[in-house]
C-alpha cells in the first residue's frame, strides 16, 4: 500500500510547534504533501530537511513568508522537477514534482498550492491566470506519466464542498468559473477527484478547511478545499481515505489517502 497526505500547513514553523513531527511519526505515510510552507532555504536548513524519516523536497517563493510547497517522502525519487510554468507562478513557489520512474511505469507525485483569490481583485485575476496556464501542462503531462496531485485547489467544486453554499456564490473559491475550471478538469481533462471516487455523497464531513473568523470550526462552517486529483490509473488503485481532525496544525486539516500499489 502506498499511503498519502496533503496538507496546507498555513507556515511550516507554526506547524512544527503543534506536533506536525510526532504526528507524522505515528501516521506514518510514504509521502506527505505540503503547501504554504512560508519559508525559504535558509528557514529550513538544519531543521526542516527531513520530518519523521521523510527527505523533503521543496519549491520555495522568492517573497519571503509566502506560498512553497514540498514532498517529504521515504522513496527516493528518479527526478524531481521544480515549477511548471517558468514565470509568474513558478517565482511564487507553487509547484513541485517527484518522479517515481521504473522500466515498467512512470508515476508522479506532485504538491500544488493553486493561488487564493480572496484578497481582492488583483489576486483573482491572477488565480485565473494560473487557471489557464496549468490546465494545458496537466494535458502535457497526462499524455507523459501517471500522476497524483495533491494540492490546496482553494475551489470548493460543489454543493456538498462547502457548509454556506447559496451565501458564498459570489465568493473566490466558489464563483461560477472557478467551479466549471474544475468539471472541466475532471470531465474533458480525464482526471479523478480521488476523494470523491471513494465518498461520492459526504457532506459535513467532507471539509479541510475553516476561517479562523468566528467560530467556522467548533461549528463545522467549512470548505473542501484539499484534493487528490489523480490520472485514471493511479486512481482506481484508492482504497481508503481519512481527513484527520483530532489535532489542528493549521486551519486545513490533512487529508489522506490508502492506494494499493507501491512505488
């Protein structure tokens, strides 16, 4: 079994300090996905190389404080690719890709950490830029290798996604192009909202994230924001998923997946 997590750990720092370690210690997953590491080189030498065994691999922003992803995994990779558009969004820290390449199969794990419209105008119109450049070099890749994302989309697809739809419909993360980019995405793209393939008619138990605003979490006033989003091979291999919700290391909660092959 090849055992998954995503997370956004909303600043690697602050998550350590609430047992990130010692609970990936005891989960034990073969990989771990982060987004918002909120952290560069120097931040993380010397203490975040390595979480549980996990040799982190990592896209860090050039802002200092913002965005970057990693994967902390206990396979080593045969590759490991860094950005994917070579411009706005890879400056961000948005993108990393570990290969897993054997004479027989070619599989990907990759962490995203998609852009948050919610600041304002200004960042909308940059979220549907990266919209429109990672479509098309999802195509690219699918016509190359298997792969599974796992990846803060910050778009709730459906309905069911999120605790206040009818009130949010005019808010990023839920706005009509949002939603369609994503059944664009798993219809005419061909890839699997892995989570849903498996509980395809959850509702309040389905989200990973809430505002620190009020009281979103003691009263379950949240958002399924955190995917995995796999080719069509990789996904029939799913077998069980967990979102964890007995500890709080950010305001997502980790999302993992069971999938019966190895790398």
């Amino acid at each position: 079994m090849f055992k998954l997590t995503s997370l956004n750990l909303n600043g690697i720092r602050s998550a350590s300090t609430k047992g990130l370690e010692a609970w990936l210690a005891k989960h034990a997953p073969d990989c771990i996905c982060v987004q918002e590491v909120k952290a560069q080189a120097p931040d993380v030498s010397g203490r975040f190389e390595a979480l549980a065994g996990l040799k982190g691999h990592f896209h860090f922003a050039e802002k200092k404080g913002y965005s970057g992803v990693a994967v902390y995994t206990r396979h080593e990779p045969s590759d490991v690719v860094v950005g994917f558009d070579g411009g706005e969004f890879d400056a961000e820290g948005r993108y990393v890709e570990l290969r897993f390449d054997t004479p027989t199969a070619k599989r990907s794990i990759i962490s995203v950490y998609c852009p948050s419209g919610s600041s304002g105008p200004e960042r909308q119109e940059a979220k549907y830029r990266f919209l429109d450049v990672f479509y098309p070099h999802l195509m690219a890749l699918k016509g190359q290798r298997e792969f599974i994302i796992c990846s803060d989309v910050n778009i709730a697809h459906q309905n069911a996604d999120l605790k206040n739809w009818r009130s949010n419909q005019k808010n990023s993360g839920f706005l009509p192009e949002e939603r369609a980019w994503m059944t664009k995405l798993l219809t005419d793209g061909g890839l699997v909202d892995v989570y849903r393939r498996l509980q395809p008619d959850t509702t309040d138990t389905c989200y990973t994230w809430w505002s620190n605003r009020g009281q979103a979490y003691a009263n379950n006033v949240g958002w399924r924001l955190d995917y995995h989003l796999a080719t069509p091979a990789l996904a029939e291999h799913a077998r069980t998923e967990a979102i964890y919700k007995a500890e709080k290391f950010s305001d997502h909660a980790p999302i993992t997946i069971e999938y019966d092959f190895t790398l």
